[in-house]
C-alpha cells in the first residue's frame, strides 16, 4: 500500500452531498485498491460511507469474502454505531453492510443515526399536523376499503386513524336508522362481514354477541365436553414440558 495521504478536515455535513466530479471519479479509480476507504475519503474531503458507496456505483467494490472477525465486528456494532462507522470499521459500501447484516438477521434500532432521522420525521410531521397540513393523496370522506378481512369507511379527515376510519357496516346502518344505542352493535345475518348491504344486517346487544360467539351458544353438553378437552390438552401440554426437562 502507498503511503497514506496528509489527513484534511472532513467537509461540513451540508458539503457533504455535493455532485462527484471527473476528476473525483478518476482519483477514486487511481486509489481504489491501494488505499483505504478513509485515506481516500481525507484525500477527497467526503465521508468514507460516501466514498463506499460511489465505489460501488462505479462498479469498483471488492468482492472480498466476510471473515468470522467481520461477522464479530458487525455483530458488536451493528445496532448501535453510525453507519460510517461501519463502513470504516470494516472497509465495505453500507449496501454490503446492510445485506450481510440482513443475514445474519440484525437491526439497527438503537444505532445514533436511525435515531436521529426518526425524530427529525416526527418532529417535522408534528409542524405539518400543526399548521393542518393534509396529505393531498388521502382518500376523500366516504371511502370505503378493506382491511384485515372487513371494511372501514372514512368518516373524518382529523389524520388520526383510529377517528377517520370506521367499520363499514355502522356508516351504512346509521344512514337508514340513526346512531347505534350504546352496548348494541350491528353484525352480519350471513356472518360475512364484506356483506354491508342494509338486508344483512342486525342491530344485537353486546351480550347477544357474546352469547353468539362464545361457547354458551352450544348445548350443555358440548360445552362441558369442550371444557374438558381444554384441561385435557393443558395437562397434556405441561406434561410434555416436565419431560423436556427432566431429559
């Protein structure tokens, strides 16, 4: 290897994204090999994520094998340290970090960076919501579209979900028969909850439902047949942990 370049300050992070001259590309492919990603990233003025990863555009990367050390490496740092770290650490592009990290199954929820870019999005989409700024692709009131198995109709534009959004089969009962009495609830005469159509559905109490759904809707001696299949299988189950155990 050459001799290592004359350290320089890195560029001010805004620096950092400038476009890739000709003359930068030609001194990365006159370097590539002999020097190492931080020395051509101090020769360059840029970070050596940003040099990895222009290496890697300009079909420059090494297809060099991950060692034990390396997969140690990433392991101890992977969830927590920045991404240029990394990159430093282990002399590969963040695209060759991230796929072997994929690998061997880790995550990056605790590394500075992924923290810090989650809070500058919440904070930037709590000014939007503040100064009422609307999404200008959100689905108009009176959407309705499936979800998990049943349908949802929009009914507010508040931005929160849970408020917008409501079971499907309410809007259309309400329509023709006022607000829902409180502890009622309209289900499915077919019990297919995509059917909203105003002749499949019934206005029941809470506890009709529950009686409806729940094993009480079964004779007596079904009911008491099912109990003991479930300590059955409870005992059964315990049973198959103290063998494991004990071997």
């Amino acid at each position: 290897m050459s001799q290592m370049a004359p350290a320089i300050n890195l560029p001010a992070k805004s620096d950092r994204t400038r476009r890739w001259t000709a003359e930068d590309d030609e001194m990365l492919r006159r370097h590539h090999g002999e020097l190492t990603g931080q020395e051509i990233a101090l020769m360059l003025g840029r970070t050596p994520q940003a040099v990895f990863t222009r290496a890697s555009v300009l079909g420059l990367s090494n297809k060099q094998p991950w060692t034990d050390e390396d997969d140690s490496v990433l392991w101890r740092l992977y969830s927590s340290a920045p991404m240029h770290e990394l990159c430093a650490a282990l002399n590969r592009t963040p695209i060759a970090i991230r796929v072997r990290a994929s690998k061997l199954g880790l995550k990056r929820e605790e590394s500075p960076d992924i923290r810090e870019r989650h809070r500058r999005h919440s904070e930037h989409m709590r000014r939007r919501a503040a100064a009422g700024a609307r999404n200008s692709s959100l689905l108009p009131l009176g959407t309705t579209r499936p979800q998990g198995g049943k349908l949802f109709t929009k009914v507010a534009d508040t931005g929160n979900p849970h408020v917008d959004w409501i079971r499907a089969q309410r809007v259309v009962w309400e329509a023709a028969h006022g607000p829902i009495p409180p502890g009622h609830l309209v289900t499915f005469k077919d019990r297919n909850p995509l059917n909203i159509a105003l002749e499949n559905l019934e206005l029941i109490s809470g506890t009709d439902h529950m009686a409806r759904i729940t094993i009480a809707r079964y004779p007596l001696p079904y009911q008491r047949a099912a109990k003991a299949l479930g300590q059955f299988l409870a005992k059964l189950k315990r049973l198959e942990k103290d063998r494991e155990k004990s071997e």
